[in-house]
C-alpha cells in the first residue's frame, strides 16, 4: 500500500514540476555562444598549455563548452578569475598586455553575467526546492504539535556547496518518498495517540538503594552502594554506571534530576562525570550523549532532558580521561574493590525521573487537529470525534490544516483532491477520525507541503517569509511573519530587518548558530573520528562536547553583540568550562582561573595561542583525521569556509599526501614537490598558507611545539615550522603574524560569510552573476565593521535573497 502511494506521489510531483516549468515560457538553458574576442584570446594565451588529453591540471580549452550549465559556469569563472588574479597565463609564459587582460575580462565576465542573469529571469535563479529531513521533522513538529524525533528516519542528504538546502543537490526517489510517507505516518500515529491521552507525564523517585546494583555482593556493572549513595569509580570498563532503575519502559521524553556529589576529588576542581543512555549491553553497544556535569565534594542537583527508546537505561559515571583510573579484572566489579584503590568517583544520592512531553500539551495537540469539536475517549489512546455535519468539518478541517501546511492562503479548489479522499474514507468506514487522518496524511505528502513555492522573479510575500522562517528558524512561519505577508509588508526591506533582528533573538532563533555552523563549519561532524589516546591523552567526550559549545556560544555571541567578522579569525576572549580551559592549558589555577561546568567568556592571553574561530578545537578536530594533521586538508577547509578561497578539485594524476606521524619526515618536505609541480602550484600557493599557520595545532586540538607522538623526547622530534607565504608573496612566521595579514583584507571575510548565508538561505549556490549583489550586501555592513548580524540582516533583505 505503501509503495504504490509513494509511485503516486513521484507521479504527482514529477508532474507538478513539470508543468510549472512548462507555464515559465522558456527554457532553462539559455543559450549564447562566447565572443569571438573571448576564444580568441584563449587560443593565443592557453592553447599552447590546455589542449588535448595531456593539458595541464587537466584544463583542455577545446572540450571548455559554450552551453552555460552549472558545471560548465563554473569553469568559465574560474577561467575569469585566474586571468584577473595574473595566475594564466603565467609570467614565464608570456607578457600579457595589461589591454587585452581588461577587454577579456570584460567581455568574459558581461557574457557569463548576461546568460545567468536571463536564465534566472526566465526560470528562476533557484530550482525547486523541498525540505529538508531537518526542516520536514520541525514542520511536523509545529503543525501536529509532537517532539518526536524524525529526521533520522530520512535518508541521508547530499551536500551541494556546503548545504543540504541547495537545490540543485536535492533528489526524489521511490524510496525517499517511502520513507517520507512512513515518517508523515509515524507523525500522525504520535499526534493522534496523544490527542486521546488524558493524563501526561508519569514520575518517581528512585533512592541511592535502588541506583545501586540489587544484589550487594554480585560482581556487576551498576553502582555499589556506600554510605547510602550509588557510587561508580572512574574505570574505562564499557557500561559501568548503567542504572537499570533508569530503564523506560516506552519510546519518549524523560527528564532526569540527578543528586550527586564527587568523592576523591583532584586537586583541582571537582569529578567531571558523564550521562549518556543506551541499552548498556555488548549487543547493543552504541550510547547517546545527554550531558555532563561537574561534581564536588558537596551534593548537587543536575536536571537533564533526553529522548529514550524502550529499553533503554542511563549510565553515569566519571568521564575525564585525566583522572586516576580503578582496575578491575574479570570484566565486572566487585563490591568493595574500587574504593581502596583511591580513584575518584560520583556518589548518586538520589534521581528523579519523569516522563515529559516538551511544546505543546495534549489539549493543543487536540485543537491542532480537531479545532474545537468534542473529543471522546475510548480505550487506551483511542476516542471518536462526532460533529453534527461531518462533511462540512472534514472541509474546514483540512482548509485549515492545508493553509498552514502549504504555507500561504488557499483556495477551496486547492483541497478538493484531499477532501474527495477524505468523504470517501467517511463514507466506507463512518469513521470521521480515519477520514481526517487520511486527509491530513495525503497534504503532508503532496508536492504543495514538501516543496517550496516559488515562482521566477520577485517572491510573494508569503514566498518571503517562508524563506526567512526557515533559513533562520528551519521551521514554520509564525503569526507575525504571516500577518506581515499578508499585509503585503515584507517587500520592505526595512521590515525585513526588523523581523531578522526579531526572529534571532526569539528561542527559536538560537537553533540558527546550530543549524547553520553544522553544515558551514562541520560541525555535525565532529565525532565521526576520534583521537587515539595514546598518543593525544586527555582527550574524551567531555572536551568535544565543550568544543562544540565553545564554538556555539562564540558564534552566538558574534550575533548578539553584531561583532565583526574579524572573530573568526582574531579576538581576545573565547567561551570554555573548566575542563575545556584545563584542556587547552587557558586559565590555570589562582586569578582569572576557570571554575565550573557552565560555559563562561574567557579573556585570552597572548601565551594561551588561542583566539578566533579559526582556534576552537572543534575547527581544528574537523580539519584532521584523527590521528595526524594535514596543512592540505586544513589550508582547503580554512580556505574554502572562511576566506572565501574556492578550491577546485586536485588533478586526477597527482597522489595524495600522507603525513607522517611519527616525525621522520616533515609534511613541508613531503609537500614541497607540489610547488615545483605546474599542475598543482596555483592551488596550492592559496591552500598551504593557513595550512601550515595551523601546523602548531594537534588533531585533538591541543597546541604542539614538535611533530611526533608517544613517549619520545621532544629534543628527538622535528619542531614545526609554521612559517609560509602568502599567495601575494607575503611572508609569515607563525599564526600570529598570518592572522594579521589575513585580517588586512576584512571585507573578503565579510564577502565569504554573505556568500555562505545567501547559500544557505536561497538554496543555491552562489553564480557568477551574483557577485555584484553580494558585494554590495557586504558594502553596506561595512560601517558596523562587518558585524554578523548586519550581514545576516543585509542578506535577507537584498533583492537575490527576494527573487527566485
């Protein structure tokens, strides 16, 4: 049944598409072949280099195809770029007149401008658009009033440009619509069921006694009680400190609040101690994080929210890696063999646990669905809705729902189709729930709710705020964007601002640094690898967890206070809890110490080597591998993601570099034949500055004087020599010294990180034809230094983000 729905649906979209492509009146390629003076001046200055299959980097002029397509636009503007950059031709190659370098360009550049510029007035400058699994989960969120999990379910996307919101990225399968149909099911299954629950939530206390293992003597995993308190020891055994007391007995939200303290504390500060849940067993082995706390000597209350599966339990124990460890044979633990052996640990005096239900009530979620019609209650999370005229509340019903799920007003001809479905499942079952339901499923897989709507040109209104609520919020709009719209309003670019500046520091707002830093700075990526700790001690899930925060907050910050976007490579403070400041070595003990598990702003010192993003140990994690750094990896992340440097691929015949972590050989005399190598010098002169200026840093993030790992003395490891040159032939000697040179260019990080929002929130890429509308975004932010929030401000209301 499934599958046949999810063929009418692919049917029913392709369709849509479709003709909405066709009533454009053109098509998407406009064709218009280069000037003559353009393949002229390719064939007198490239030729000689780019012909045939053996043209250098794989560049062949002939095969360079006039049909602009995306592919294509993108090597014609790189083409234009190393002309105007006075990388082609080369200088030992041929003197070019500085005239015939002008008159390319201008010619180039007005012929690529001209055909994108026309294709988008003729179709759009975005193609169609859905949502994201992100989005889609957050939609049904707000429109059923559940806080399910969803995205997960989806398959994974592809990233275009950085983002899974570029359009031209975004496929639709038979099985993609399967999996949408099923997670709409799974949605209105959750909505329904808790529309015709009465009582929410459900909670008790669970004593020390009962945290603890049930059997004093067994050897186990759980706590051991002492003194009254469940205690665990800081070990490195998998699952111990897993509470089956914990274990819930069905799929939801839970909210725990844990009394605890630490016993053996360090010197320093209190037991860092992590929770996390899962089925704590070897056939189950994966753990979802939930938090982490700071316990002293003192017992203190931690309140923590998560989403459980059944059967699964909480596990709490000391998570610091720099902690003393106990040992225990056998692979359990016995009563009364931890404590001698003096290790620190967490005492649980008591936790309570409740079973919660975050957003709306149950009482919401049923006026959502059945506005004010009575409901009655069966048996268990079943009931009926019997109105006086169930035909005209199955119109109303779905009108409604429709409206808000299509995002805009509608008409009564838009939910005929869903409303035939609906009065014919009444009329075979008599049952108004399954009719509506049924109704309500066949508009959250209809084309009209999984794509956006957008025509080429100037977006409606409503097509305005759809953009802004979900490049900002990645959910619905809200009563005031919708009133705004309809009012005709949000044409107003001095509107527009104002409700950025609204929606930012609404709650939902906060979810934007998240969002967009996952996919702008990976950091959705964080834990894919992990360092060995034996050669990078010290660091656990504790640290990248406040990495992550770190940079959150910081970003956060930026946007807050609109301070420039300088910070991303520079400033004098940063945001870190003690563990983090231990880690990095920041803060040390006495004055200006870092106290705590909260994450607080931290003034930097010169000596601390850290300040700007550039420095957060969640940047300089995602940028290695794990076990070794590479200034290639790096040099293209920094690059690409903050200095606006786009990278082409590497030429097909080139091998890869492999660092060598032991230090017998240095990864700057391992790269130093790509300079000598034609096919890879012009890349590489703008890759390996930032590479090699963040050389001093480790894969776990830690500043590092030597290359080299494990117990060897330093005086027998290779020092790192950070020092390069710019791509305009300035020098540096350490990442100090290229800060400064970076930041004399203020206004190409300030263009990078437009070009990255306008991406982001249009859902394409950003075209040759688009240049001069984001400078002039940029140029307008400038007298704020190029604060975060007037760029998110100037990029919303700009007339690229506007149109289609």
């Amino acid at each position: 049944m499934t599958g046949t729905f999810s063929k009418i649906l692919l049917a029913a979209t392709a369709f849509l598409l479709a003709s909405e492509h066709q009533s454009f009146g053109q098509d998407a390629d406009v064709m218009a072949p280069a000037p003559e003076s353009v393949r002229t001046f390719l064939e007198e200055n490239c030729l000689d280099c780019h012909q045939g299959s053996s043209a250098e980097a794989g560049f062949d002029i002939d095969a360079l195809s006039d049909q602009l397509d995306h592919k294509n636009s993108h090597k014609w503007s790189r083409v234009f770029d190393r002309v105007r950059d006075r990388e082609m031709p080369p200088v030992d190659y041929n003197e070019l007149d500085a005239s015939d370098r002008k008159e390319f360009l201008k010619a180039t550049g007005g012929w690529i401008s001209n055909v994108q510029t026309r294709r988008a007035k003729a179709v759009g400058r975005v193609g169609a658009r859905r949502l994201t699994n992100l989005q889609l989960e957050r939609t049904l969120h707000d429109l059923l009033g559940i806080n399910i999990p969803l995205e997960n379910r989806m398959p994974d996307e592809p990233r275009t440009g950085g983002f899974t919101t570029v359009a031209s990225g975004q496929s639709m399968s038979h099985f993609q619509l399967e999996q949408h149909v099923n997670t709409v099911d799974l949605a209105l299954d959750n909505a329904f069921k808790r529309a015709f629950t009465r009582k929410e939530g459900r909670e008790k206390t669970i004593p020390a006694k009962k945290v603890a293992r049930p059997e004093k003597r067994k050897r186990c995993r759980e706590p051991e009680l002492i003194d009254g308190h469940a205690v665990t020891w800081c070990s490195t055994m998998p699952y111990y400190g897993r509470i089956p007391a914990s274990e819930v007995e069905e799929d939801g939200w839970y909210r725990f609040t844990i009394r605890a303290k630490g016993l053996n504390l360090p010197k320093e500060g209190g037991v860092w101690c992590t929770i996390r849940s899962g089925r704590c067993i070897s056939s189950a082995p994966l753990l979802s994080w939930i938090g982490a706390f700071e316990a002293g000597s003192e017992i203190r209350e931690v309140v923590v929210e998560a989403w459980m599966t059944e059967g699964q339990m909480l596990e709490i124990r000391p998570g610091d890696a720099t902690l003393k460890k106990a040992w225990f044979d056998g692979g359990q633990v016995q009563t009364g063999k931890g404590e001698p052996q003096n290790a620190p640990g967490v005492a649980i005096k008591s936790m309570d646990m409740q079973r919660i239900e975050p957003g709306p009530d149950n009482d919401a979620i049923r006026k959502l669905l059945f506005a004010k019609h009575r409901v009655t209650y069966g048996k268990k999370f079943t009931g009926s809705v019997k109105p006086e005229d169930p035909d005209k509340a199955l119109k109303q019903l779905l009108y409604r729902f429709a409206k808000k799920a299509f995002r805009r007003p509608i008409k009564n001809d838009d939910i005929a189709p869903y409303l035939k479905i609906s009065l014919e499942r009444l009329e075979s079952s008599g049952n108004f729930v399954s009719a509506l339901r049924v109704g309500y499923r066949a508009i959250l897989c209809s084309p009209r709710f999984m794509y956006f709507y957008e025509r080429p040109g100037k977006l409606d209104d409503f097509s305005i705020a759809a953009r802004m609520s979900y490049m900002l919020w990645n959910r619905m709009l809200d009563e005031e964007l919708w009133l705004l719209a309809s009012k005709g309003q949000l044409s107003d670019p001095k509107v527009v601002k104002q409700q950025v500046a609204r929606m930012l520091r609404d709650p939902r707002g906060k979810n934007f640094v998240v969002d967009f830093a996952d996919q702008w700075l990976d950091m959705n990526q964080i834990d894919f690898t992990e360092p060995d700790r034996r050669f990078y001690p010290g660091f656990d899930p504790i640290v990248e967890r406040s990495m992550l925060d770190e940079t959150h907050r910081y970003l956060q910050q930026m946007i807050d206070e609109d301070l420039s976007v300088t910070h991303l490579i520079d400033s004098d403070f940063t945001f870190l809890n003690s563990r983090l400041a231990k880690y990095y070595g920041v803060g040390g003990s006495g004055i200006g110490a870092v106290d705590g598990d909260q994450i607080q702003k931290v003034s930097l010192r010169k000596t601390d080597h850290r300040g700007g993003l550039i420095t957060h140990g969640s940047v300089l994690k995602v940028t290695s591998n794990g076990n070794n750094t590479s200034p290639v990896v790096r040099g293209v992340w920094v690059s690409e993601r903050l200095l606006g440097e786009h990278i082409p691929p590497p030429p097909e015949n080139v091998p890869a570099i492999e660092p060598d972590i032991r230090g017998a050989k240095s990864i700057r005399d391992q790269l130093a034949k790509h300079k000598n190598n034609s096919d890879c010098a012009s890349c590489h002169r703008k890759i390996d500055p930032p590479g090699f200026a963040l050389e001093n840093f480790d894969p776990s993030g830690r500043w590092r004087t030597h290359y080299g790992v494990g117990k060897k003395k330093k005086k027998n490891r290779r020092v790192i020599d950070a020092s390069f040159e710019m791509a305009s032939g300035k020098k540096f000697k350490n990442l100090n010294q290229f800060k400064a040179l970076v930041l004399k260019d203020k206004q190409k990080l300030a263009q990078n990180v437009a070009e990255k929002l306008m991406t982001y929130g249009t859902g394409e890429t950003i075209q040759f034809a688009d240049r001069d509308d984001i400078k002039a975004c940029v140029s307008r932010t400038a007298k704020s230094d190029y604060g975060f929030e007037s760029l998110i401000k100037e990029v919303v209301a700009s007339e690229l983000f506007m149109s289609k």
